[in-house]
C-alpha cells in the first residue's frame, strides 16, 4: 500500500505546485530579496563581484523579464534547456529582453556548491548580458514555490505581471507558448 501511496503523493503534490504557478498569471511575482552574494557582477580586471538582487528592481518597461529559477543540478539546467536553446535561436533584439538566471546552492549535491559558483562566474564572462543570481539560502525556492531539485520559469509583462509561468520541463508545445508571450512583449517595445 505505501509503494502505491507514494506515486499518488507525488503526483498531487506537482498538480498543486503547477496550479500554484499558474495562479500567478495575471498577478506580479512575489518580492524576492538576495544579499547574501546575489547577482554577479564582472569588475574592470574581469574578476566577479557581488552585488544584493531584487526582483523589484527588475526592469519590465524597458525590457522583458525572463526570470530561470533553478536548482544547481544536471536535471534542473536539463529541464528548461529547450526554452534556452529556442530562446537564442529566436534572435531577438538582447537590448529589448532580460535573461534572469538564479540558481540554487542551497538546493545542489553536496560538495558541488563552490563548483556551482564557478561555473556561474565562467558563464558571466561568457555571456555579460545575462543576469546570473546566486541564491545560497534558497530563498526563491522558498517564495515562489519551486520545488526542491527542479527549476521555475517566468515571464513578466510591461506591467510587471506574470504572463508565462512553468515548474519544471517545457515540453515542445510550452516552449513555443513562452516565445510567443516574450515575442508578443518584445514587439510592444521594439521601436519603429
């Protein structure tokens, strides 16, 4: 009976976190705050520093918010990896969106967390564009209601409201949703 129980349990518990998710459309992202590290920031010698990141703070208006929330582990980064290769492929202007990438170390196996960072330093150098976040204390995890070991993806409009949110793998069909909503929100702000 409890081998039987176990799958029903996780099978309700991911329907609540997906509808969790998807009752925030329509409805801004809840605050989130980071101090400790936070959002890695490259000083003139090309070393990485820190700086506190708020969500508030997130610029809708002039751009679209994407905010990847994930947990610092091989299946979490394989979860959204469809989304961030469509994503690139699309082109879209960099100067009209926002990639906000916030992963996890509280949330990695242990031992790996200093590797976590190191890769997340290595990636900023890569790609300056892109907004890397270090959660140590999974507090996002926390606030939003990511599940522990998955990832999170969000889509802000001008307004500043959630208008794509998804826990976990997009399949084919969610990948094209979320380029539609970020494309339909590029094009309000491309100028003419």
């Amino acid at each position: 009976m409890k081998k039987m129980l176990k799958p029903v349990l996780l099978l309700l518990a991911s329907l609540f976190v997906s509808s969790a998710l998807a009752g925030r459309l329509g409805a801004p992202l809840p605050a989130l705050k980071i101090d400790n590290k936070g959002e890695i920031v490259l000083q003139g010698d090309g070393q990485a520093g820190y700086r506190a990141w708020d969500s508030t703070r997130l610029d809708t208006r002039g751009r679209v918010s994407i905010v990847h929330y994930l947990a610092a582990r091989r299946e979490a980064e394989k979860e959204t990896r469809l989304f961030l290769e469509r994503l690139k492929k699309a082109g879209l202007p960099r100067d009209l969106y926002l990639l906000t990438s916030i992963v996890n170390v509280d949330d990695v196996t242990f031992g790996m967390s200093s590797m976590a960072v190191s890769e997340m330093e290595k990636t900023k150098r890569q790609d300056p564009a892109t907004a890397l976040v270090i959660d140590y204390a999974g507090q996002g995890q926390k606030t939003w209601g990511v599940p522990a070991r998955h990832s999170a993806l969000f889509v802000l409009g001008a307004d500043g409201k959630v208008i794509f949110a998804k826990e976990g793998g997009l399949n084919p069909e969610e990948v094209e949703q979320a380029m539609a909503a970020i494309t339909r929100e590029v094009s309000k702000r491309a100028k003419p």
